[in-house]
C-alpha cells in the first residue's frame, strides 16, 4: 500500500490592496494550525517522504510550519496544483507513484473533491475540507490512480 496526504493549507490572511491571491500569508491562527498539523502526523504515523506543493505563498509557509515539527523531507514545487481540478491533481501524483507518502499540500476545491473522487468514485461526494485540514488515503501500491481506488484512513483538522 502507498498512502496519500492531502492537506490543504492553513487560515491566510486577507488579500491586501494590491496583492495577489498568490502572495497571501499565513494567518497567526494559520502559524499555529500548521505546526498543529506536524504534530499530528507525527503522533498518528503519517510523516511524509516526500511534499509536492503549490507555488501560492500560503501553502509554502504552511509546509514550513508543519516540516519544522515533522522534520524536513523532498519538497517539489508543483506549479499545476494551485487551481488545479481533481484530474489535474491525479496527474500530478502519478508522476510521484515511487514515493511511499507523498503529501500533497494546495487548495479547495480541488483538493476535497479529490479526496472525494479517490475514495468513492465521485467529486460531489466531498463535504469540505478545512484551512490545515488532512485527509489521508490509502492506494495499492501497484494500483493507478483513478475514482474510487482509494480508501479513506483518517481525516483531522485542528
């Protein structure tokens, strides 16, 4: 079995006059739930071997949090997933089927209808995803990733 990580970062701030949706940081709620989440993973046996985030400032301060508690591992800047559909995302995780955990760190909607679409087959089935909320999925190993392959082990948020 292969496990995936979904976790979608933590609270941002609001977009300031000028800014983009992109350069958005974390939130102090957002500091504090990120390192929540390492906590977690640590303490439920879900580190990751590998990270593929998206580009989104957010997202990376949300991984910065979560590894400094966790400990640090590969972390690949994955472009494709900031607005990405689930198919997009599927894609993505394809390229990385040798890596036994892989965490995928982005955004909703894409990532709770993924969750969604791995575990029963359907993108509707998803009831949300909150900021730093981790759904974890179970794959076969030699299994491609396609609707209804995955089995849900554990959904937490802080």
């Amino acid at each position: 079995m292969r496990e995936i990580v979904l976790l979608r970062h933590a609270h941002a701030e609001s977009p300031q006059v000028g800014q983009t949706d992109a350069d958005r940081p974390l939130s102090a709620e957002g500091q504090a739930a990120a390192e929540a989440v390492g906590r977690w993973l640590v303490d439920n046996g879900h580190v990751p071997d590998c990270v593929l985030c998206s580009p989104a400032r957010r997202v990376r301060e949300t991984i910065e949090g979560v590894l400094r508690v966790t400990g640090y591992v590969d972390q690949r800047e994955e472009p494709g997933i900031y607005e990405a559909t689930p198919g997009q995302l599927i894609e993505i995780l394809d390229r990385y089927r040798d890596c036994g955990r892989v965490m995928l760190v982005g955004h909703n909607p894409g990532l709770e209808q993924l969750a969604a679409l791995l575990d029963s087959g359907q993108t509707g089935d998803y009831r949300g995803m909150p900021p730093a909320g981790v759904a974890v999925l179970r794959v076969p190993a030699t299994a491609a990733l396609e609707p209804g392959v995955a089995t849900f082990t554990n959904f937490w948020w802080p």
